[in-house]
C-alpha cells in the first residue's frame, strides 16, 4: 500500500498486544527500545541524523513534521537500512492532521506517531492500514489509543515519571507504550523497569559514533532468530 511496504505489516485494533511479525514496528519499537526523535532545524540535518542512527545500530527512528521540508526527508530515509540490513522504519511524529498524515504515508513512513488523541490521523491510518502510535496523558486518552491500535505514545511522559507509567502499565498489560518527553538517555533503565515498550528521546544522544551506537547496544534485543544472528554477524 501507499507508504506501507509489504515487509512493514499494519496495525490491528487491540486492547492487548497480539504477536507480531519481526519486521512489525511494534516488534522492532520493543526490540529496540530507544526511539530517537528528531526535531532537526533542516532536512538535510534530518537525513544525515538519520543515517548515523541507522550505521550505530538503530532500525526505528521518527522524524517530525516540525522540521521544515520533512516529508522530502522521510523520503530520502525510507528507502535505506540499519548496519545489519535490514530495512529503515522511518516513522513521522507530530502528526496532528488529516493532510500530514496522508503526506508521511505517500512519502513512505512506517509509521505515524502523534503528540495527542488524533481522530482525523486515526482515521486515515484505518483507512491505508497504517500503524499509528497515538498520544495521551490521562489514563482515558491512552487506553483509548491502547484499544484503538494496541499502542499509545505518553506525553509529556516527565511530567507523570516512571511511578504513572507503572500504574499504566498495571492496567494495559499488552499494550505498547511510549514514553515521551523530558527523558535524558540516562533515565531509559528506569522507564523500561517501569514497563516502558520503548523510550522516545528528543535530545541528549551522543553525537560520537561509537558511544552513539553503544547506546543501542546496551538497550537492544533481538526481535527474532534472525535479528539476533545479524546482530551478531
């Protein structure tokens, strides 16, 4: 479909998460457990954030509609691989509208993230079977996301802390989860502990290759046989 490779399966409505292809952005977000979001000042910036991110071990990475020329960016990062093979996940944040929605799949987004409840962007996911991973804050907005497509973005995440994600994940047991917002890399231990599915981190990653790609290496997990015999080839 426009947007969605056939190796990039789409969202099922679900109030519990139900197994997942390795290739599924729920597998990979679980896998790889930091998404980085970038909120770069310029395209290119974008592109070339993107492509270290890919070399240093990264799969998943979401870029933002808050950088000018953007979709142009999703398009020059879709088509590429991490350092492993495997296929980019270029996922779009800050979502928040029908026509951007629409925009980021046409230019081959994996997936679609929004800061909070967005029944317009739901509404083109179920309609081109995209993945969106929607955003709430109060246990209402986010066990709607939860039934909705199984995943829910949390934000501002700082605000509640590690003890509210606890709390949340008491009651959504299946679901994927989001934290995002005010995380240091330094804290992603204890949002994943708290039962974070992945942690989105805004800024703080080391710019260094080698400690930019421990960062993955230290949070990474195989999603699946393969995964792991590439991770270790």
């Amino acid at each position: 479909m426009p947007g969605q490779p056939s190796d990039r399966p789409s969202g099922q409505p679900s109030e519990r998460l139900s197994p997942r292809p390795p290739g599924h952005p729920y597998a990979v977000l679980a896998a790889q457990r930091v998404l980085p979001v970038l909120r770069d000042a310029r395209a290119d910036e974008a592109v070339r954030h993107t492509a270290a991110l890919l070399a240093a071990g990264c799969r998943a990475v979401e870029l933002t509609t808050s950088t000018p020329g953007w979709a142009e960016a999703v398009r020059h990062t879709a088509p590429l691989s991490d350092v492993h093979g495997r296929p980019a996940l270029i996922g779009v944040g800050t979502v928040t509208t029908t026509a951007q929605a629409e925009r980021a799949l046409d230019a081959g987004a994996a997936f679609l993230v929004s800061p909070y409840p967005a029944p317009e962007v739901r509404a083109v996911a179920v309609r081109r079977e995209a993945v969106f991973i929607e955003g709430g804050f109060t246990p209402g907005e986010i066990a709607a996301a939860v039934r909705a497509a199984g995943a829910a973005k949390v934000f501002p995440a700082h605000v509640g802390g590690p003890q509210f994600l606890r709390s949340l994940r008491a009651v959504l047991p299946g679901a994927v989860i989001v934290p995002t917002g005010g995380i240091r890399p330094a804290e992603v231990p204890e949002w994943l502990a708290a039962g974070a599915t992945a942690v989105g981190i805004g800024g703080g990653l080391p710019a260094d290759p080698g400690e930019l790609a421990a960062v993955f290496a230290g949070a990474d997990r195989p999603c699946c046989a393969s995964c792991d015999a590439a991770a270790g080839s």
